[in-house]
C-alpha cells in the first residue's frame, strides 16, 4: 500500500502523517511541501524494511536506493526542513490541528 503524502502529511490531519491519523502501516509513504513548509523543493520516500530488503538483495550492487542527482541532499534543502520540523514541534501545529 502507498500513502501519498505530499498534501495530507506533517500535521495536516492532526497526526504527523494520514496514515498515523487512520492507524495504517503503508509499504511505501511520499512527502514534500511541507517538509520544508514548501520554501524550497524537497520531498522524500520511506519505504518498509520488507520492501528495502528486496532492492538491496536484487541489486546488482549493494547500493542503498541509489539517487545520485543534481541537488540530492542539498544543504539549503536539509536546512530548511530542520527549520520547519523544529518550528512544527516548537509550535504544537499537529497538536493544534487535531484540536
């Protein structure tokens, strides 16, 4: 199961993701905008132990989900995300938007 989260995660629905909210464990969770509170583009992918295992073990190296492009892991990126899940938790937002 997949959980699209780039509209629903980081407090939205008063729980850090939807699926937390609904008490489902997805095999694969996408979040963006709001990891760094959309000032700049960043989004990621979580994917299950069951589903890493099996990438890892049909690779023909063992290469940890590869994704080697232009500005993975920026630094301005990274920084801005650190900001916003600081000001999220300073905040009580997902507190605040379960109220």
């Amino acid at each position: 199961m997949i959980f699209d989260e780039v509209i629903t995660g980081f407090g939205r629905l008063g729980a850090s993701f939807a699926c937390e909210r609904f008490d489902v464990t997805p095999d694969i969770l996408t979040c963006a905008k709001g990891l760094t509170n959309a000032t700049i583009p960043m989004g990621g992918v979580v994917v299950s132990n069951e589903i890493y295992d099996t990438v890892i073990q049909n690779a023909a190296q063992e290469i940890e989900l590869f994704h080697g492009y232009t500005y993975s892991g920026h630094p301005v990126a990274c920084a801005a995300a650190l900001a916003t899940l600081d000001l999220y938790k300073e905040e009580g937002l997902f507190q605040r938007a379960a109220d």
